[in-house]
C-alpha cells in the first residue's frame, strides 16, 4: 500500500480542498446547494480518490483513481472560474485557489503521466 502523504499531488490537493472551503463560505446563501456545494464536493473528490488509489494493489487500478481525481479538479477549476465569474469570490482568495488549482493539476498531471510511462 502507498503512503498517500508523501504525494506531492495529495498534498496540494488537500490544501485546496481546505481553499475551496474558505472560499465557499462566503458565497450567497441561496448558493449553498448550487455551486457551493458541486465545488466543495469536487474539492473533496481529488484528494479523496487520490487517497483510494493509494490504496489499490495494482497500478491499473491506482492509475484509475488518480484519472478520476484529476477529472475532479478540472471540473473545481472551471467552477472556481464561473464562481469568479459571477462576482462570488474574494478576490485575494480566488488567486490563492486559482494558483493551487493549477499547481495541483501540473502535479496530478505529472504523476499520471509517470505511472503511463513505466
């Protein structure tokens, strides 16, 4: 079994689900089953699966999840973008997110990419 925590990828996404969260707290309340909770649900879902993954025996299956978590954080970053969008994001704090965000699918994305090419 992989040790999840010394994913660089888990890591950072841990760190934006924890973003996302901060975020979100400030979107309007008629919001909170909308977009609030599909961008807390997707935030959760890349650290998440990324911590399933590990767990698998096989590298088909661990593969599997870390594809499921990266399509996860494609969608948070387009609702992190319609969010801004719609004027619901501190500023400051989209930056931050936004940042994360793309750092962890660098990340996700490299590490997928090693596991493809041994």
């Amino acid at each position: 079994m992989r040790d999840h925590t010394k994913l660089r990828a888990f890591v950072l996404a841990d760190e934006l689900a924890i973003y996302i969260y901060t975020l979100t707290q400030k979107f309007p309340k008629d919001e909170m089953y909308g977009i609030t909770s599909q961008m807390r649900r997707a935030a959760v879902s890349v650290p998440s699966n990324i911590v399933e993954g590990c767990t698998r025996q096989g590298e088909v299956e661990y593969l599997r999840f870390l594809e499921i978590a990266f399509g996860s954080l494609r969608e948070l970053h387009y609702q992190l973008s319609l969010a801004q969008r719609l004027g619901y994001c501190d500023p400051a704090l989209f930056l931050l997110c936004d940042a994360k965000s793309e750092e962890s699918e660098k990340v996700l994305a490299a590490l997928i990419r090693s596991i493809r090419t041994s």
